[in-house]
C-alpha cells in the first residue's frame, strides 16, 4: 500500500514539478524499496509527456528514460556495495 502510495505520488510529481526534483524524489525511493523500477517508467511517461528531440544528443527524445535506465543500474551496484 506505500509503495502504491509512493508511486502515485511520484506521478504527480511527474507531472507537475521539474525533471531533475522527480529524479532525485525517484533515487531515494529506490533505496527505500527493495526492488524500485516504477521510476524507468516514470521516466518513460514524462518523455513521453514533455520530452522533445534535443540536437545534442541527436534528436534523441527519451534522454530522461536512458538516464533513468542508467542511474538504476549504477543505483543497483551501489546498493550491492552498501548492503541495504
């Protein structure tokens, strides 16, 4: 039930606040919960809602998502390490 709470929460926050607020919301929540990857959808959502092609990154228009995939993977192996 928090965790649906956490990830209802976390979609508003998507919708209403800036990226950057959302994704560090999104990595404490990871590290609250056991296995979090609601947020690479989050991500995904909030490409998908604002997300434009960037020329610097090669018109790619889901740079949010491929960070996201990202920090989980690094976020995964700190978790390893720290043993929480």
């Amino acid at each position: 039930m928090i965790r649906l709470l956490a990830d209802l929460l976390l979609i508003g926050m998507a919708a209403l606040l800036p990226w950057w607020l959302v994704l560090l919301s999104a990595a404490v929540l990871f590290f609250v919960f056991e296995k979090y990857v609601e947020f690479m959808l989050i991500a995904l959502f909030s490409d998908l809602l604002y997300g434009a092609p960037l020329p610097r990154f090669f018109d790619f228009q889901f740079v949010l998502s491929l960070g996201a995939v990202f920090l989980s993977v690094l976020f995964t192996f700190v978790k390893k390490r720290m043993r929480v």
